[in-house]
C-alpha cells in the first residue's frame, strides 16, 4: 500500500519490521501480535512502523507477499539447474521443504490468512500455481509430461503433497539437517514422477505397431 | 473429557452444541466465539454447556474429531462399494470434495487448529493417514499398487491432493452441485492412479524376457 521505501537505510527498516512479523505472528498469532511487539522485535521507533506500513493487516499482507516471493525464488533457483523434468521437480521439493524448514512461520502464517487476509491466502496460492502451471505445460510440449494432463489440475495437486508431506516432515519431525529425510523426497519424486511423467507406451499399441 | 450423555435428549443436545460451534467457529473463528453464541445459536441455557463440555477449547477439540469420524466414514463408505482400487480413489475422493462442500467449516476448524489446539490438529490427520496408508498397503498386497511405494508417505502425499483441490475447486469456486467439475475430479483419478498405479511393464524388460 505504502510506496517503497527509497534509501538503502529505509529498505534495512523495511526488511527489519517483515522479519520481525514472521517471528511475532508465528510466535502470537495475528490476533496477539501487536505493532509495538513486532517494533520492539525489530529495534524500530514506534512512530516509524507507519512510514512503511498502513496497518498491521497492511504488514501482514506484505509480509505473505515476501515469503511467497522468497519461496518461488527458492524452488526455481534449484529447479532451474537440473537436467530434466525429473530432477528439476525433485529439486524443487527439496527446496521447499528446505525453506520451510528455515521459515516455519510460512505455514502458521498462510493458515491465519485463512481469516486475517483471504486475499493475500488466494495470491499466494495463485502465484505459485500460476508458475509451476506454466512449468508443467512447457515440459508437456517438450513431451516430459503426459499429454492428457491438465496443468492447472496437475498444479494444484502436487502443491497439496508439497503442503503435507512439508507439515509432515519438515514443521511436525525433522531430521538432523532440518530437512525430510531422503528416503521421503525418493517416494515424493516417485509418486511425482508416475502422476505426471509420461507413461510407457503399453503393450497392445506395440503389438499393434509391429503387426 | 466430559462424559458421553447418557439419555437421547442427551446425545440430543451435545449434537445441537457440536452443529452450533460448527457454524460459529466458522464464522468467528475460534477467539471470538464465545461459548454464549454457540449455547444461543444452539437454544440451549448458557448452563447446560457445562453438563456437555468442559470449556470452549474441550468443545473445539470434540468438533474436530466429530468432523474427523465424519469425512473418514463418508469416504470409506464411498469407496467400499467400488470394484478396484483406482474406482474406490476416484469415489474416495468424490466423497472428501461432497464432505467439504456440505461443511466448508472444517477447513477453516482445521486451520484454527493450528494455533488452538496442535493436538487435535495432529489427531486429525494422523487419524485420515492411518486408516488410508492401511488400505494402500493392503491393495499392495493385491498387487494393486505399486510395490516400491511407501504407504505413509503416498497416503500424506494423496491427502495433500484433496486438501488443496477441494480448497482451489470446493471452497474457492463449486461447480452447480456444490462438488468439484467432473473434469477436475477425473484429473484428480489420472493422478493419483498414475501416482501409486502399477506400471506397465517397461519395454526393456519384455524384450528381454522375449530374447
């Protein structure tokens, strides 16, 4: 809402009071974490909070902005190195659930959106569906994935195992790197991998092909 | 923590008390029901809620294993009457999406339950994996499903799935019946069929076994 801040010293500030909010609402609860709080957290003047944030519901709201910003950059960052499809979503995961493992507020603050900021919930959601949607499409033309899949659908549903098994594995039991284990991120590639790669051609279609 | 009741005007009044909180918890959200709007909503006396309950959190925490016992009964009855394992997915999930349409509250109950009570959080998926993850392997053992999946992880990977495509199809945006499009609903069934589905023998294979 409020215009970028437009000296280095104001962007610290800015990027002060996000952080401090990820630990306060993760911490409290939106309804309990107060501006003072999240000030105090972040060593700012109180009277400063307003010269980069309408409100606490405006803070939030951008606080779920960066987070999801944060882990897009993240998982296409590691997907991007990888040789194919395969990889790239296995990376991909990894770097979620990596992520969430270094910010555990992102999922106590994506649950509160649910009735703090509706909005900012359907944004994020949408941005990271918009992208790995286009991801899967691509692949689906470069024939990696199955033609009869809809991306958007496809989309949806490995955000979901993404969603759970990180609750799971990374925020409910971690093992010592803070990660899933890896025998965890094998089945995920696995079951990943049968959803949407594509299938071996089945035998009849061969047979036919040869008669 | 109470005790179950004991006549039918009873069980009457505690199922009243469960509806009410339903709708108000949903509502409000868990910090600004208050035990009087459920017991008005409920017409029940203020009083009576303590015969039933013991306080707002013990209300809650029942709800979510009442909805819990709820969508899982739906779901297996859904599924019990099918053929094979991928038409009882495809009615399991068909079952989860009607579920979710009738009582959009439990999603924003289990969110809640993130901060109100983990533990009834926890209970709740624990409970939906384990009965899911004992189906998995026993269609293993069927030869049903692929035999180098992990049950546990593919039955939180599966209900990752039906959390965010009923989120993104049931609570965002239901087709005429309330339920999600056919189209999504046959995505859902190509995936997860994909996802733990045998695969078909790959061609290396039965060249060898020909040669």
């Amino acid at each position: 809402m409020t215009s970028a801040p437009r000296t280095a010293r104001g962007a610290r500030t800015r990027a002060a009071l996000l952080e401090a909010a990820e630990h306060v609402f993760a911490e409290l609860g939106y309804a309990d974490a107060s501006v003072v709080r999240i000030t105090e957290r972040a060593g700012v003047a109180q009277g400063t909070f307003y010269l980069y944030f309408d409100s606490k519901l405006d803070l939030f709201d951008e606080l779920v902005d960066d987070l999801n910003r944060r882990v897009r950059r993240a998982m296409s960052e590691a997907s991007a190195a990888a040789p194919d499809r395969l990889s790239a979503e296995r990376a991909g995961f990894r770097a979620f659930f990596a992520f969430t493992a270094e910010h555990p507020a992102l999922y106590r603050i994506i649950r509160a959106a649910e009735f703090v900021s509706p909005r900012a919930l359907h944004r994020h959601y949408d941005r990271i569906v918009e992208g790995y949607a286009e991801g899967l499409a691509e692949a689906q033309r470069h024939g990696e994935v199955r033609p009869d899949l809809d991306p958007d659908v496809a989309a949806w549903a490995l955000m979901g195992i993404g969603e759970l098994v990180g609750m799971r594995w990374v925020l409910w039991e971690r093992d010592a790197e803070g990660g899933v284990p890896d025998h965890v991120l094998d089945q995920v590639a696995l079951l990943v991998d049968g959803a949407i790669g594509r299938r071996t051609a089945p035998a009849t279609t061969r047979e036919e092909n040869g008669s």
